[in-house]
C-alpha cells in the first residue's frame, strides 16, 4: 500500500491538486484556530490551508513522497507542519490532545476502520470537532461508469451514516448526509461521485 500511494506522490504534478477539499474548507473556516490532527493528509494540500488559517497542524500518511510534497507546499504558502509518515497503528498521541481532526477520503481497510476511528476519538478533545468526506457505499457504480472520479473498489472500506453513527456515538451530529457531488480535484477526483459528509462534535471523554 505504501508503494501505491508513493508512485502516485512522486510524480511533480499533485495528484489530487493544491487546493483543499471544498466541503473541509467550508467547515473549517467556522471555527476559531487550534490544533488539528490530519490522517491521510497525503500531498498536504488540506493541512496547509489549516495551516494557513492559524491551526498547528499535525499531518499523518503512509507516504514518504506526499511528505516531501506536503513540505514543499507548505514552503510554497509561508507555513510549516508537522508531517508524521507511518502506519496509523503506530500513531501515539496522549489522550484529548487536539482540538479537532480532518478526515478527508481517508479510507480504511474493513477490518480497521472502526478500530482507526476510536483511536482517533481518543485523541480528540472532548468538545473537539470532526469533518469528515468521504466515498459512500454507493459510490461503485459511478465509479464504474467514471474511473477517473477514484475512490476505493472494496465497498467495505466505504461508508455509510449507520456506520459514522456506530463509530462516533459519544457525538453531537451538526451535519451527516450523503449526496451525489462533482469532484474536480487533481487527476484522481474527477466527476460525480456518492460522498458522506459529517461534522460533529465530541460530548464525551467515555467511547
């Protein structure tokens, strides 16, 4: 997997463009700066806009090459991050250490996802926020018709609002639906594709 994701980062051009996610960058402009914890931040281009917002951004992925190009974006836009690479089962963070994590088409496998996302709730404040986007179980056939929209071919590591509901039920749900958008992001998101999209808040510090 790792070697996936670094062939598709080496390449000069960014293989999902500069430019955050729109529904992230809608949302995260709602609240006051803090820290932020971004899994899968791959080439960087949503912690730099955090980044750029005045949050103290902690990247995460399993990418050596979307480092190095998170870095480079961040030198380009005057801001610095801090960039982990690594498995997200080597991740430690002290409980309650951010204020708010982004996850955006941070797909996991089946069997992990809803281990990844506890851990993740652990590391959130409780009051913290979550923004979420991501592909929906009924992303397949669009991307049958439209390879070049992306996303996974394994409809377990997509999502549904029964499962975001299960993973974060110590939440207050501000938005949770699933729509029909046109991405135009980079090479990889290109055309209409079945999303969640879910912002909440922690209410508790029990999972």
């Amino acid at each position: 997997m790792n070697q996936k994701w670094d062939n598709r980062y080496k390449i000069q051009e960014f293989a999902y463009g500069k430019e955050p996610n729109v529904f992230f960058k809608e949302w995260l402009q709602k609240f006051e700066p803090g820290s932020i914890l971004m899994p899968a931040d791959g080439e960087g281009r949503n912690g730099v806009f955090a980044a750029q917002l005045g949050w103290k951004v902690t990247s995460f992925d399993l990418s050596i090459e979307g480092q190095s190009k998170a870095i480079q974006l961040a030198k380009e836009n005057h801001v610095t991050l801090d960039y982990i690479v690594g498995n997200l089962e080597q991740l430690k963070f002290k409980k309650e250490t951010f204020d708010m994590i982004g996850l955006v088409y941070a797909h996991f496998s089946a069997e992990k996802k809803s281990v990844f996302h506890k851990k993740l709730n652990d590391y959130l404040k409780e009051g913290g926020i979550i923004i979420l986007e991501a592909f929906s179980k009924n992303h397949i056939p669009l991307r049958k018709l439209n390879p070049k929209v992306g996303g996974p071919n394994d409809i377990d590591m997509l999502y549904s609002k029964e499962e975001i509901i299960a993973d974060f039920k110590n939440y207050e749900i501000v938005v949770l639906e699933e729509e029909e958008i046109l991405l135009n992001e980079g090479k990889y998101h290109i055309g209409k594709g079945s999303v969640i999209r879910f912002v909440a808040r922690k209410l508790a510090n029990t999972y």
